[in-house]
C-alpha cells in the first residue's frame, strides 16, 4: 500500500530504529513505548489485520510468535513475563491499518487489559 505508514518504513522511505529485519518481517522500536520493552513487529506483507489472514500466511503469524519469544528471551524477560498484543480494528486500539504484533515487557500488566 503507497500510504501506509508501516509499508512505508519497510521501504526505507521512513527511519525506524530497527531491532531485527529478514524477508517476512520488521522488528522495530515503538515510538510511544508503553512499557520499558516495546517493540512492534509488522509483517512485510501488508495485510490489514488478522481478518484478513488466509491459511497462507499461517506460517507467518507463527514465525512472527516465534521471533517474538526469542527476542523477549535475548532482552531477558523470559523469566518475567511478556505480552503479545495484536489489535483488530479501531474499536480495538488499532491504529495503523498494517497488520502488526506488540512486544511489550520489563512492568507488570494488568488483567483485563485496558
């Protein structure tokens, strides 16, 4: 998508401060952190968000589980938690209309969330 702000960053067309980038996905620095760690994670394939996932991206949205749980392991939070967070809709706290995943860890969360 030409305007979309993720789309955008993955084209190098915006800076970012990237944590981790390969041919699925961007891994970068949340610019309004909500906790000591938070990262976005944002598929390169633009999709909107998960109601528009089809079983061909079912391998994406696990490697992207996956990477999240390696990354949270390297910055240490392993031991004392994480969350994964994936908006759908405005409703919801989307934002950016660019499927993507928040890491967030290094505070205590609450249940439910906000």
């Amino acid at each position: 998508m030409e305007n979309c702000i993720f789309c955008r960053i993955i084209r190098g067309e915006i800076p970012s401060r990237k944590i981790f980038e390969d041919e699925r996905i961007l891994v970068i620095e949340d610019i309004t952190p909500q906790a000591p760690l938070h990262l976005l994670l944002v598929s390169k394939k633009h999709l909107v968000n998960c109601l528009d996932l089809s079983t061909q991206d079912d391998d994406l949205i696990g490697y992207i589980f996956r990477k999240a749980g390696e990354i949270a392991r390297q910055k240490g939070y392993a031991e004392s938690g994480f969350r994964v967070v994936q908006n759908n809709g405005a409703g919801a706290g989307q934002s950016v209309f660019h499927i993507h995943f928040h890491l967030l860890a290094g505070r205590e969360f609450t249940w439910p969330p906000g």
